[in-house]
C-alpha cells in the first residue's frame, strides 16, 4: 500500500472529511410528533419526541416542541434536503415573518437534533466528529436533587460526591406548601442550608445554588454576600430574567459566579450579557435555543469572552446532543444530572452515556439515540410542504427576510 492509500484509509477509518465528500442528498418525506406522557408540564422543558424520515430511508430523532409549533416548523420542511442543516434553520426561523419566540424556538430546536441524528447516520459518524472531533475524555456533572436516602443535608452532599458528581447543587429553599414567601426568612435559611453543604462536601470539594429567580434584587444580592466566603462553583438565576440588563448592576454587587440562562431562546437573548462579561457560565440549553445549530453559535460567542458552558438538563435526547455539543467545546463545561443518574426510559433503549457521576461520549452514528415508539403516542404526522409566505433570496441564494 503506498503512502496516499494509506492515508486514504486513515481518513476514513477515523469518520474524516473524505466521508463528507459522499454524503448524498437526503429528501425529507415525512415527520412525526410523539407525545412522552412522562413529559414535564413546563412548556419548555418538553421530553416529546419527534422523527425526522427521508427518502433515503434513515430517519433522524429529535426532543423537543408542541404539537401547534412542530407542526408549523416540520410543514416547511417536507421535500427539502435533510443535509443542509442551517439553510432549513433560517427557513423555519425566518418562514413566518416574524421571529420565532422561546416557545416554537423549542420545537425548532427538536427538528434541529433530528437533522444531526440525520446527518451523523448517513456517514456512520457520532455528531461530535462532525464538529471537529472531542477536546475532553467525559463531561464533569453536578447533581440536581440527588436521592437523601433520609440523610442530612450535609451528608447527602458528601454522598453525592463520593457518587463521582464535580458538585451538588441546592437552592433557594421555599416555604411549606401554601404559606407566604418571606424573602428575608428565605435567604437566612438558605444560608444555614448552604453552610451546611459546604461542611458536607469538604474544603476541596463544590457545590453550586439555583436562585430559581425567586429573589427580588436586595435580596439576591445580600444572600450572594452571605455565601461568597462558602466559595459556591456557580450562582444561577438570581433575578427574574425578563430584563437581562439587571445583571449590570448585579455584577458589581457581587462576587461569586454567575450563571444565567435557562429561561433563553436563540443567541439575541444571551449576547450582552456574555460580551459584557456580566456572567461567568451559560446555561443556556438544547433544544430550548432552536437546536445544536444555535447552540453552536452561542458556545463559540462564550468561549471568544471567556465564559462557561453549564447547560440546563431538559430530556434524554436534549442531554445526548449536550454530551456532542460540549465535548468539542474547549472552555469550562459542567452539565446537570437529575438526581443520582438517568432514569430508564422505555421509548429510548439508548440515548447518553452516564457513569461514575459523568457524561461519556460514545462513537455510535448520529446522536446515539434509539428510539421505540411503544409507550409513547402518535400525536401529529406531517407530509404535505406548506410555503406561507415568499422568502427572498440573496443573488447567491440564500435566504433573506419576506
């Protein structure tokens, strides 16, 4: 074998670009939209699963949506080419007008990840190889809600890293059911609860609190000052997030670092607050943002202002796609886990890799989702093309607005 055959073969024994070379087109003929019954109530944290089905006979799987939202972005989609992934985000981004709002960006974002899947499975590559290739070995955790088993909290906490999890996270605690918030009562209990964690988890080790922007701003800043000797690894959502512009007067009050995000949408929601340094960790998440595509683009803005990545955990196919986008990030990430580990999901016999309190990427096409519609329900099929209105093209083809 001569040298150029050699390296030839390399190529394509590693997932390379030669590969990409023979992607062929891939016509979408059909989507589906599942409803999961073990879907959280939250509109944005939907665990529905959607189909991606092509002319080629793959079929890409998404997370993500609603029924009315889905249907309005999958409709543009049928007899496109499933391989050029952003063109037909800016189609279902820009194909009503008006600029998609946080809650059709979600069922976007779900059609997004099926159109990765796709594109992971028509050249036999995991997603991550797509985008460069992993720049870490697995993906630090801290925990939300990680089990008691009747302990105290500080030695739950403790548990929780001898689990393998970075931190384990609280948060701002509330009052008995039906009784009045008294924000003042609040923040000292949360603060005893915080010293606490911190005894648990030991002088080297993390802990992290969501605010839940239960706060008003005196008060998230005064239980910021009380905590900051505890040294958190992160302080999320300390106000309401309606007005991203409080976060320049947060940040010169306090000390410890900020996360923020959750509640967001596309990349125009985030931009200030990470060009202006006002936060310290994204969480901003997938498929709440529109999708790996925007994902993307938000990840790269982070790391040009040096700021972190700790994305929101929404649902199994979401976190899969999290474990593809974040590996090949190469600034600070820390994803969430619910409780001590994945629940078994019976629609998805495979979707992320979890052990020892970490994420793992895998090398499995795609997003390395399976996915058994048994146990789900079948709540919408789309097959006919709908063009509400005429987009304008650039000479060069590409989309501009109506």
């Amino acid at each position: 074998m001569n040298r150029r055959s050699l390296l030839r073969t390399a190529l394509f024994a590693a997932g390379g670009a030669l590969a990409h070379a023979a992607l062929p087109k891939m016509k979408i003929t059909r989507i589906r939209f599942y409803l999961n019954p073990r879907s959280r109530a939250l509109f944005n944290q939907s665990m529905h699963i959607v189909t991606v089905e092509t002319d080629a006979g793959l079929t890409g799987i998404g997370e993500g949506g609603s029924k009315d939202t889905l249907e309005q972005c999958a409709a543009l989609l049928i007899g496109e080419d499933a391989t050029r992934i952003e063109h037909l985000w800016q189609l279902m981004y820009r194909g009503y007008f008006y600029p998609a709002g946080r809650e059709k960006l979600h069922a976007l974002g779900a059609l997004d990840l099926a159109l990765w899947d796709l594109k992971g499975k028509a050249l036999g590559a995991p997603v991550h190889q797509l985008l460069g290739g992993l720049t870490r070995d697995h993906l630090e955790c801290y925990s939300t809600g990680f089990p008691s088993q009747g302990q105290s909290l500080r030695e739950t906490a403790r548990a929780c890293l001898q689990a393998g999890f970075r931190a384990f996270r609280t948060s701002v605690t509330g009052p008995s059911r039906d009784a009045p918030f008294n924000s003042r009562q609040m923040v000292q209990r949360t603060y005893q609860q915080c010293q606490e964690i911190r005894a648990g988890v030991g002088k080297d080790g993390d802990w992290a609190i969501d605010f839940h922007t239960r706060l008003d701003l005196a008060d998230a800043v005064r239980l910021c000052t009380l905590i900051e000797p505890l040294e958190p690894y992160l302080v999320e959502d300390l106000v309401r997030s309606e007005n991203p512009g409080v976060y320049r007067t947060l940040r010169s009050q306090v000390k410890v670092p900020i996360a923020v995000g959750e509640q967001f949408g596309d990349r125009w929601d985030a931009n200030e607050l990470i060009e202006q340094h006002l936060i310290d960790y994204a969480r901003v998440t997938i498929p709440n943002v529109g999708g790996l595509t925007e994902f993307l683009k938000i990840a790269a803005l982070a790391e040009t202002h040096y700021v972190g990545l700790a994305p929101h955990f929404t649902g199994p196919v979401a976190e899969a796609a999290l474990v593809h986008a974040c590996g090949v990030f190469s600034g600070p990430v820390l994803m969430e886990m619910t409780g001590a580990g994945p629940r078994e999901e019976p629609h998805l016999p495979k979707h992320f890799d979890f052990r020892d309190g970490k994420l793992w990427p895998n090398e499995r096409p795609g997003l390395g989702v399976e996915f058994d519609p048994k146990g789900v329900q079948l709540a919408a099929e789309i097959t006919v093309r709908a063009r509400p209105i005429q987009l304008y093209r650039r000479p060069d083809g590409s989309i501009t607005n109506w």
